[in-house]
C-alpha cells in the first residue's frame, strides 16, 4: 500500500515530538499498585473525554498483565488489538504510534517489510507505549484501543503525565 507524499511530510514531522514523549515519560519504578492507579486514571480520563466509546486497556511489565478492562462496546477484537499492539512496543520499544508513522514517512503502511514481522501478531498504529523506567528502558508497555490512533495515543501520554506528576509531587 502506498501512503501519499502529504502523508509522508506530516508524518515525519511527528517523529521528533514522539521521541521527546518516549524520553520524558520515564518512570524511577512501576509497581503493580502504580498499573491499578494508571489503569483506572486511563479509564476515569476515557469516560470523560470519549463517553460511549468502546475502549480497552492493557498495562503489562515484563509479559506479566497488571491491568486489563474493556469498556461496554468493546468486542474480541479489541483485545486483538491490544495484544498487537503490546508486541509492537515490547518487540520495538517505541510506541506503536510512533513505529507507523515512522513507516509512513519512509512511503510504508506495513510492518511485514521493514521489520520481518506479521501484521496478525503487530499493529503500527497508536495507543500503545513503552512502559519505560530511568535507566532500565523499555520493561512492558501501556495500551489503549478504540479509538482513532492519534487520539489512542494522546489519552495514554495524558494519562502517564498525569502518573508521573503526582509521582514527582509526593517526592
């Protein structure tokens, strides 16, 4: 498949700010109470921004799920869609956000060619995100899906920021 020259330019011009997000998102430690706390923030801020919307999240550290929910309108393949997108960002160790359009500013939509990878098993798109610990790097990933993939994304970064903030004001 083909990605139109526009697309390409307006991906690529994400890539940078995408990578800031994946180096200041960093946690000093996760617990398993800090995935209950995300996860219920993710589903408290997903209620109140996309009332109605069938969304799932996925938080897992180390192939271990700490937090799964599925909101009323979610199917099967919304957990597909976790489950792919959680093997992009654990495999990769960016967000699957960031991977497709990556994918996109080079003129690709598919994973199969650049990375040898089958798109049954790994999504490029967004809502997933490295679970990253300072200096550690990439331990899980957290997952949103059931929205459009821009929108997947912005409510896990939100949702992180807002973690790490109350992290930083309890220090």
């Amino acid at each position: 498949m083909a990605v139109s020259l526009h697309e390409q330019e307006e991906a690529g011009k994400l890539l940078p700010g995408l990578l800031e997000e994946e180096e200041e998102l960093q946690f000093t430690q996760f617990t398993n109470d800090d995935a209950l706390i995300l996860g219920s923030d993710l589903v408290a801020n997903a209620k109140k921004e996309y009332p109605g919307q069938g969304i799932a999240i996925l938080i897992t550290r180390n192939a271990q799920v700490l937090f799964q929910y599925a909101m009323k309108g979610t199917t099967v393949d919304s957990e597909n869609w976790l489950r792919r997108k959680n093997n992009t960002v654990v495999r990769l160790q960016h967000s699957s956000y960031y991977i497709g359009r990556s994918l996109a500013s080079k003129g690709q939509k598919e994973m199969e060619q650049s990375y040898r990878v089958s798109m049954t098993d790994y999504a490029c798109h967004g809502g997933g995100f490295p679970l990253l610990i300072k200096n550690v790097g990439c331990v899980g990933a957290i997952v949103v899906s059931g929205l459009k993939q821009d929108q997947d994304h912005t409510l896990v970064v939100k949702s992180i920021r807002e973690l790490i903030q109350r992290h930083s004001s309890a220090s």
